[in-house]
C-alpha cells in the first residue's frame, strides 16, 4: 500500500502545524542544550530557493536550487557533524540581510561567516574576496596576487567555485579578464543577474 497518497488525507491542518511547533520545540531544546551543531533553512530568493546552515560560529553553507539539497546536507553531516536539524530561528539574521541585499538596502554582510569548508589556498582566497566592494569586480588574475600567489589562477577559479558561502562571501564579483563573468555555483545566468543589479544599485 502506498501511505505517500493516504497521508494527506489522514493529516489535517491542525496536525501539521503540530508537526511544525513539535519540530520547532526540538530545535529549540537541542540548540539550548548544546546539541544543534548544524542548523539549515530554505528561503525563496529573486535567486531561486536558497538553502543556508550555519554553525555555533556563524554561516557555513549557502546552497542554489541547481544543488541536491540531500547531498549537501550529507556533505554538513559528513564534514561538520551528523547532528544537522530544521532550526530557522538561528538563520533569521541570515535571512533578514539576504532579504535587504537582494531590496538593494544592504550592501555589505555583518552575519558571521564559519569558513570550515575551505582550507589553505581556498580559505585564503575566500578571506580575500570578502573585500571586493558591493558593485566592483576583480580579475581571477588579480584575486590570485591578492591571496599571495600570482600564478594560481586556475586555484582561485576552484575556490571561487567551491565557495561554501556565495552571496555572503562574494565570488559572483570575480571576472575574467576580459570582463566576462565566467563560471558560478549557481550558474552564469545568476551570476550575470547578481552583477547587474548591483551595478544598478
């Protein structure tokens, strides 16, 4: 018997706002508890849906739609720790700054950013991008002399496309040296988007 059709009929409205408060209560007790190591949340975004965790220390993962949201959360369980939990509440900061970044009223994060999932070279670059202005660009060229090592180039589009944190830690701001946008985590369609509306800012 296949119960996926019987369930909706069988939960009423009332139900499923106690399943909500239940998963809320959860949340909340294991956050106070100290149990909540990686708490996740989907927004709608002029972007698509976002998923973003974060951590104790702050923000470790922004998500687009084009990635399978089951494989990042196995990737958090996997590199962070497996106890990963539907807890909103510690992403509302998030939420509300990438709500007033994509108004075009904030222009630079103050959310705290946990960097775990870059080392190295990776999380130098990131440490980097962190300082190309709302609207501006840098060459992948210049990213690269930046974090310390001319030469890596092709390194900086690899941290640039590994970014755990897009949006927050900016990479859509590197270009090439042409001035094409290149590649990006969410695709070059978004990436074009995200550069013209802050260039009409």
């Amino acid at each position: 018997m296949d119960l996926d059709h019987l369930l909706p009929g069988l939960l009423s409205h009332s139900d499923d706002r106690a399943l909500d408060d239940l998963r809320a209560t959860l949340a909340r007790r294991a956050d106070e508890e100290g149990l909540l190591d990686v708490a996740y949340r989907t927004i709608d975004s002029p972007v698509g849906r976002l998923l973003r965790a974060a951590t104790p220390e702050g923000l470790v993962r922004v998500a687009f739609e084009t990635e399978d949201a089951y494989s990042v959360l196995s990737e958090l369980a996997a590199q962070v720790s497996p106890r990963v939990l539907l807890a909103p509440g510690r992403l509302d900061a998030v939420a509300s700054e990438l709500e007033e970044y994509f108004e075009g009223r904030r222009h630079a994060f103050d959310v705290p950013v946990d960097l775990r999932l870059a080392r190295g070279f990776r999380r130098a670059v990131l440490e980097r991008l962190t300082q190309v202005p709302y609207a501006g660009t840098v060459s992948y060229a210049e990213l690269a002399a930046r974090a310390g090592s001319p030469r890596a180039v092709r390194a900086v589009g690899t941290a640039c496309a590994l970014n755990p944190v897009p949006l927050v830690v900016p990479c859509h701001r590197v270009v090439r040296s042409d001035g094409a946008p290149g590649g990006y985590r969410g695709g070059p369609d978004v990436k074009r988007r995200l550069l013209a509306m802050e260039a009409a800012a």
